[in-house]
C-alpha cells in the first residue's frame, strides 16, 4: 500500500483566500452593480517596466537562434545575474560577498520553502505570529511542527511574540531555537527591524549557534536609510544567516518568477557528532539534484532590474505603491484607526475598531464600503483583532476606497 507523509494530514487546510473570494463572489453576485476595490492580495497590479520587457525580448530573439540559443540553464544561476546582484544589492553597501554565495532560484517562497531540506526535522523552529504563512507550513510538512495544533498554534514551534508596543517587532524568546524565522520589511505587519534589532538577534543566533532565515522580499521599499536592508549590514552576520530575496514586488516578476537566496560560506551547522557543515554546500547540491536552473529569458529580465533604466523604472513604480500606502496610512489616521506599517512596506496593518473580529470587520469593510482586505486571524492566532491592507492597488482605487473609509467612521 503506497503511504503519504503523514504530515500532510496535520497540515491545516489554508482556507483564507478562498474564504475571501466566497464571500467576495457572494456580495457581487447579490449586488451586481457594486464597485468592488481589492486591497486584500499582495499582488502586484503595475506592469513590468520598460527594460525588463527589452531584455526579455532580446533573451526571447536568442533562444530562437541556434547560435545563441540557451538549454539548461546553471542550477545556482547565470553569472550575469549573480554579479549583477552582488555589485548592485551588496558591493555597493559595503558587503562583500562571492557569487558562489548566491544561489538563483524561481522566487522566494520556493527557496524558503525548499531550504528546510538540508536540516534535521529534530531542530527547534521559531516563527513569529502573526506571520507570512509559508514559514510554517513547509516545516509541518517536513514534520518539525509537532501533531498538536492548539488554539492556532503548533505544538514544536516557538511563537516569537510580535507585540504592538514593539513595533511589532519579533521579540526574543527565553527558549532556545535552532532555526529562526525573520521578516523584515514585514508581511503582514509592515514593521521594519532597526539595526540595533537585527545586532541583538545576531547575537542571540550567536551564542546560541542558531540560524536565522532572514526573508527581504520587500527590501526594495525600505525609504528610511537607517533600516538595513540586509541582514549582512550587521556584523556577523554572515556567520548566522541566510538571506532571501524576491524580484516579485520588487520588479513587478511575480508572474515572471525570479528570486535568490544567499548563503554564506562562513554559515554552517553540524552533523550528529558536532562536526561542522557547510549550508553553502548542502544548498548547492540540494538546488543540484532538485532544481533545473531559472530560465535565461527570466535571468535576462531580472539583470535588467540593475541597469540605469532598469533602476528608474522599478524605483518609479516603488514610489507609485508606496504612494498609495502613504494615502492609506492618512486616510486611516484621519478616520481614527490605530494604524501601523506603510512606511518601509507596501503593508498597512490596523486595528479593528471596538475590538471587532478580523472577520467582523472584513464584513463591515465588504459590505458597507466594497473594500476587500485580509483579515489578521489569517496570519496567525496573535493577528486576531487586526486586518492587513496592502498598497498594490491603482491609486485612483485607494482615493476611493479611503475615501469610503472615512465616511465609514
Ligand atoms: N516572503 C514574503 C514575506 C512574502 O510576502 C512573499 C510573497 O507574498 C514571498 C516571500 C514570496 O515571494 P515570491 O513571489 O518571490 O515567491
């Protein structure tokens, strides 16, 4: 008899976008004349700039050439990609990486996803709450969650409190993790680790000879110089972490699919008898046997995100969304939310009003405003009481919908 993982049957059905798309079918289907304005998914709604469309061309007329034509491509990735990443998003902040140290991939769910492979299931996770769900579900689906799901919560994970007087930020636990879980710009919360943050968990990682993951999909909207935009700002860090990125909001790829991990040389964790391992080795060779390598149209596309044009254009688009979070963030102000995120982030994350529920207030907003957001509780049992606007969305739509908001209150 052929057995499944047995994990999959803990792993709870993620029923969150296909409960707001029931209830958003519903409420169009009975009111069919209704505006509806989504900022409930954080997808990109911009499309990708001028350069990356030349680029993918050019690649497109070459792979239709037998002269110039590409197979298989690298399974770390090109070497025109990989410089362009090191000299634009490292060298040029003062953080010295080799390209070996980085790995191409098709988007940073899948690499975050994937990268549990190459530890043991008997590692302590920690994970914040709320938080991007992925996170967890890969780790319950390599069996390092436990079997008891309680209130929201998993029985092997430690929960990393987020609370609202710290920014949101993750705090520290008191129990000692081996793989721990950051985000920053964060989803859904919008909150941002400062430099003095990120040096504390560094050292934690340290002493306690733990690794963090360290997940900048939305680097590319941190406006404060000030916040580092990697986790390598930090010194010794590269000792401690991995880092992944995304050309998905960053670029507008998230139909394109490019994105990359880094891994240090200097990061390494230990075989049962406590000799050393390269995470560098493990991941090329895990990325060797079950990768084929992005394609060289999509390399091609995101090397034009680093061109001077390639610059202009997604910086533009950038200020575009984030433009919209900055009418979202004062509108939601103006009407009397206690409202949060938005500034290095695409995310507003706010309050419901006279202690709702997420869903209550999901409701509220459908029905007497035809705005679709997404409800805290989505992202874990801590967002209860909270709801996640995103800023991609067109700015005529978010004028609307905020201007509807206010008249709400
Ligand atoms: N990490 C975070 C925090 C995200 O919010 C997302 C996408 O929404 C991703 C990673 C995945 O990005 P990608 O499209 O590169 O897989």
């Amino acid at each position: 008899m052929v057995q499944i993982n047995g994990n999959f049957k803990a792993l709870s059905e993620n029923y969150l976008f296909s409960e707001i798309a029931q209830k958003v079918t519903a409420y169009k289907a009975n009111n069919p004349d209704a505006d509806v304005i989504s900022l409930g998914i954080g997808d990109v709604t911009e499309p990708l700039c001028e350069s990356v469309i030349d680029a993918m061309h050019e690649a497109v007329d070459e792979m239709a050439n037998r002269a110039t034509f590409r197979g298989y491509a690298p399974a770390c990735g090109y070497d025109f990609l990989k410089n362009a990443i090191l000299e634009n998003d490292y060298t040029s902040r003062g953080i010295s990486l080799s390209s070996d140290e980085i790995f191409i991939g098709d988007g940073a769910k899948s690499s975050l996803g994937h990268f549990g492979d190459i530890f043991s299931v008997d590692n302590i996770v920690a994970i914040s709450d709320p938080v991007y769900p992925v996170y967890i579900d890969a780790n319950v689906m390599e069996g390092r969650a436990g079997w008891l799901l309680s209130n929201g919560r998993w029985s092997n994970i430690i929960y990393l409190e987020c609370p609202p007087e710290k920014d949101f930020a993750a705090q520290i636990p008191e129990r000692r993790a081996d793989i721990i879980y950051l985000c920053s710009p964060n989803n859904p919360t919008g909150s941002v680790f400062s430099r003095q943050q990120l040096a504390r968990w560094v050292e934690y990682a340290k002493k306690q000879k733990s690794i963090i993951l360290f997940d900048a999909a939305y680097e590319a909207f941190i406006s404060d110089p000030a916040i580092p935009r990697s986790i390598y700002e930090i010194e010794g860090a590269k000792e401690v972490a991995a880092e992944f990125r995304s050309f998905s909001k960053t670029a507008g790829f998230t139909g394109v699919r490019c994105g990359y991990s880094i891994v240090p040389k200097e990061l390494v964790a230990y075989d049962g008898n406590g000799m050393a391992v390269s995470l560098n080795a493990l991941w090329r060779r895990h990325q060797s046997a079950k990768f084929n390598g992005t394609g060289y149209i999509i390399q091609r596309a995101a090397q034009a995100v680093y061109s001077e044009e390639g610059k202009q254009q997604t910086a533009k688009t950038i200020a575009y969304y984030m433009n919209n979070a900055k009418t979202i963030l004062k509108g939601l102000k103006y009407a009397g939310f206690k409202a949060y995120g938005g500034i290095n982030a695409p995310y507003i994350w706010l309050e419901t009003p006279n202690n709702m529920t997420s869903w209550a207030f999901f409701d509220k907003l459908l029905n007497e405003c035809q705005i679709v957001g997404t409800p805290g509780i989505g992202f874990g049992p801590s967002g209860e009481g909270y709801f996640r606007l995103t800023a991609f969305a067109k700015a005529e739509n978010v004028e609307k919908a905020i201007e509807r908001i206010k008249k709400l209150i």
